[in-house]
C-alpha cells in the first residue's frame, strides 16, 4: 500500500519487455513477406492487365490497317540523325497512355544496361508519339522489321517480304507478339544491340506475354540450352528458342526445339512453318 491508501502499479519487467519485443518480432517476419508477396502480385496483375490493353490496341490496328500488323521497328532519318518507329509507337493511337507500356516491376526501364539486357535505338521519328520507354518487345518473327511495304529480316538480311497479315497467322491463340523485355529510345547517336534479346521474367519465374489474337497470360521461362544441352545466357519461353518466341506447351508444338517462322497445317495434315 501507498500513503493515501492507493495500490502501486508494478510495471513491466526486463522478461516480460523482452518476451514482448520477441512475439513481435516474429508476427513482423510472418507478415512483411506475406505483405511483400501481395503487393508483388498487385504489380503483377497490373502489368498484365496492361498488356491486354496492349493485345487490345493490336487487334485494333490490324483492323484499321487492312489485316496487317504493325512494324516493329520503322528506321528512317530526321535532320540527318537516325530516327525510328516501334510497333508501340504504331499502336499508340489505340491506348489511353503510354505509361500501359512500363511494367511496374520493370526495375530497369529508366536505366540504359550494357549487352543485350535493354534494346537501344534512335529517337522516335518527330512524326511519331513520343514513347521512349517499353517494358515490352515485340516477336521479330511476326511482327518484323524495316519499312511499311516491305521489311527486312534482322537474322539473315533478307529483304522483300510483305508484312504479315492476321490470316497467315493459323495459330495466333499459340503465337506469342509481345513479352517481357526491355526496349529504350535513346536520341543521338545510339549504340544498337542484338535484336535477339532474353526475356526478363519479372513475375517470379514466369514472363507475361501478349498473343497474336490479342489475349494476355504468364509463361513460365526456363534456361536456355543448345542442342547438346548446355546452358546458353538467356532464357526461353516455355521449352521453345527464344529466337523463335513462338510458345505453346502442347498442340502443334509439343516436342518442337527450332521454331522459325509461323506455323501452319500443310495440305497433307503435317504441321510446317511459313
């Protein structure tokens, strides 16, 4: 007792502080990866719903633009400097922003990285929009590279062939257009990296891609390998060489390794590539 017949309060003690502090501890090492994980997966889910828009403004120019797709890369010159247009750039009039085109987990699409991490290239030609940062690329063997009539193929330099049409596209539910990639409008005088660029999985192991009719879904991504087995730099979508990014893993491409070009069922039922 206390003078004036009150009770005194006995405080914590060092145990009882330190069994405190401990609980807490571990309810904050349970939570914060459980809070970690929803917020990636919040990201997650955004960066794909982008990319339906991104399906969405595709199917759109290729109606406009009498069954066609766009052209990946258009190069042409302004003042004399090298200038360019990407699909992308094409496709803009058809998306409310262009800020649809930056994944939120894309970590590197404010920063230029060495070898064949980003894609870099020109500034945008001034009669284009002016879209400098793509946290996407498109499939060069569907959506091509040179000038509206006629394109060059980045792989061989062949030249000559028209632009792809939806039509010729047999499988486009199977025929990846867009993935996870890194692309970035320089200006000036920019260095040019390879065209064949990796995918970047951002979303755990998985690459979100864009399909040729316009839908949107996570692949998985695995190491890529050469045909003895060992392990190359990049890495591929599903089991098939990035090269190609034409992905499925069933159907008419179930135990496929090369696939360049697009599929179609021949006249005797076999599947080939055009």
């Amino acid at each position: 007792m206390v003078p004036g017949g009150g009770t005194m309060r006995r405080g914590f003690t060092l145990v009882e502080l330190l069994v405190v502090v401990a609980i807490l501890a571990v309810l904050a090492a349970i939570l914060f990866p459980v809070f970690s994980q929803a917020k990636a997966a919040a990201k997650s889910a955004q960066c794909l719903s982008q990319l339906r828009q991104v399906g969405t403004s595709l199917q759109l120019y290729i109606a406009d633009h009498d069954d066609t797709f766009p052209v990946a890369f258009f190069w042409s010159q302004s003042g004399g400097q090298p200038c360019i247009q990407t699909s992308f750039q094409s496709m803009q009039p058809y998306q409310k922003s262009a800020l649809i085109l930056v994944c939120p987990t894309d970590q590197r699409v404010l920063d230029y990285v060495a070898g064949t991490q980003v894609m870099r290239f020109p500034a945008p030609c001034p009669s284009s929009p002016d879209v400098r940062r793509m946290s996407y690329q498109p499939n060069l063997r569907l959506i091509d590279v040179g000038d509206p009539n006629f394109l060059v193929n980045p792989y061989t330099g062949q030249t000559g062939r028209p632009v792809r049409r939806g039509s010729e596209v047999e499988f486009p539910a199977d025929t990846a257009a867009f993935a996870d990639s890194t692309i970035a409008l320089q200006g000036g005088t920019a260095g040019y990296t390879t065209y064949d660029l990796p995918v970047q999985p951002r979303h755990g192991e998985l690459a979100h891609v864009v399909w040729a009719d316009g839908h949107a879904k996570p692949v998985r991504t695995r190491p890529e390998l050469d045909e003895d087995g060992s392990q190359l730099g990049g890495l591929q979508l599903d089991l098939q060489p990035i090269a190609s990014w034409l992905v499925s893993g069933d159907g008419p491409y179930a135990g496929q390794r090369q696939l360049v070009g697009i599929p179609y069922r021949a006249p005797d039922g076999a599947w080939a590539l055009r």
